[in-house]
C-alpha cells in the first residue's frame, strides 16, 4: 500500500516553552508562600527568536537539499551572519542534532493531537509509523535520529513520555499484553531505532515502515488479525493528514 507523502509533512519549528524556576520566599512557618514567576529577560527573547529562526531555515534547507545541507544555505535562508550561527551551533552537525531533537518531539505531540481516537493502540500504531515514514522520506533526518539516540539523555526522556503514556494506557486497558516497564521500553525503541538503520542505510522495502509496527504490535500481545487492521487505520490517518 503505497503511503501519500508531501512537503507539508516536514515539521515546522516553533517558537518553544522556556519553564523558569519560580523562586518560594517564605516568611514565617504559617505563612504561605507565594510564587513569582520571573519573565524572561529581552535579551533571552531575542536569543530564542533567532534561534528559532536559524532552526527554522536549517528545516527549509534540509527539506530542500538533503545532505547537500550547508551551513552557508542555512545563514542565507535566514538572514543572519555566519558568526550568529556559530553563536547558537558548533558546526553543521549539532544544527542537524537539534532540528532532528524537536522536530521529533514535535512529530510526537502533534501525532498526540492529530489522532482522535481514544484508543491508545490507535495512537501508538499512528505516532510509530509517522516516525517510521519520516525517516524514509528523509535518510538525513533518520541518521540525526540515531546519533541523537546515542548522546541525548533528554532526547530520551521526553520521546520516552509519548510512548510510555500509550503502553501505560493500552496495558491497563486490555490492549497490550506487555506491562510499559523498562524492558518493554527497549523493546519497542529498539526495534524502531534498528529499523530507521536499515531505512537509511537503503535496505528497506518500501512496505518496511508498515511491516515494522505489525511486528511491534504484535510483540505487544496484539493479534495477528487486529493488528492489521491497525496499521490500515494508521495509513489511512496518516494520508488525510496530508492533506
């Protein structure tokens, strides 16, 4: 079954959540204590704003040229100098590190808010095979992926969220038969992250992104038969998401 894929699938950098710590003052024993947030300073705001938007270029340009990515192209796109980049990234690499970190989290959380079933097989079977389909569409982004997975103990954490929520829920409802523990986790990821090593090393079918969550869902405890019939409804959600 062949999935439907445009330019629009690439995911666009937005402006992202700065969580300040809020200091506690606390006056007497009795007293409560009250909290201040503390607004981020101007020169915080502009720093994120031109972070982003060298984020933002970087995704247009690796949208555009793949692995032919420059560092040029991207200070070019964004209407910056060659010195604000290095400001905000080492070298071409670390750039490709952070689009392929938020662009993923980002893919997550908009696969969380594009799905609306309340089925937490549903949402797994959706998020994995959009993850799966990126890294076809885009061998770039897919290598990023795996360094990323090597050295981003907060990468991580935070994709770990997304996909413990759905074990968690599939379990406890009757769906997975796996508990989400730490060995189901590796499990899954795993199978995921050797999956996107084949993707781009080029030894991947074009049906191995639907063959891959079949195979997940079953290790989940899925049946055969429903398992199919979750990866049509993830394809059939992930074309009209094209649209």
């Amino acid at each position: 079954m062949q999935i439907q894929w445009t330019a629009q699938s690439y995911i666009n950098i937005g402006t992202l959540v700065n969580i300040d710590i809020v200091p506690i003052y606390c006056f007497t024993s009795n007293m409560a204590a009250p909290q201040i947030e503390e607004k981020p300073s101007r020169g915080h705001k502009k720093r994120e704003r031109t972070r982003n938007q060298l984020l933002a270029a970087g995704v247009a340009v690796l949208a555009e040229k793949g692995e032919a990515l420059t560092i040029s192209d991207v200070v070019a796109r964004a209407e910056v100098s060659n010195g604000t980049f290095y400001n905000y990234f080492s070298d071409r690499d670390e750039l490709i590190d952070a689009l392929a970190e938020h662009s993923l989290i980002s893919l997550a959380a908009q696969s969380a808010a594009q799905t609306s079933s309340q089925d937490p097989a549903q949402r797994f079977a959706f998020a994995t095979l959009r993850v799966l389909i990126r890294a076809m569409e885009d061998p770039t982004w897919g290598r990023a992926i795996l360094r990323l997975t090597d050295h981003r103990q907060s990468f991580s954490r935070e994709m770990d969220r997304y996909l413990r929520e759905d074990l968690a829920s599939g379990f406890e409802q009757g769906l997975f038969e796996l508990e989400p523990d730490e060995i189901t986790m590796d499990l899954i990821t795993g199978l995921i992250m050797v999956s996107i090593h084949r993707i781009v090393r080029g030894d991947a079918d074009p049906d191995h992104a639907e063959r891959v969550l079949e195979r997940a869902l079953s290790i989940l405890g899925v049946a055969k038969e429903q398992a199919r019939i979750l990866v049509t409804q993830a394809i059939s959600d992930q074309n009209q998401n094209q649209h």
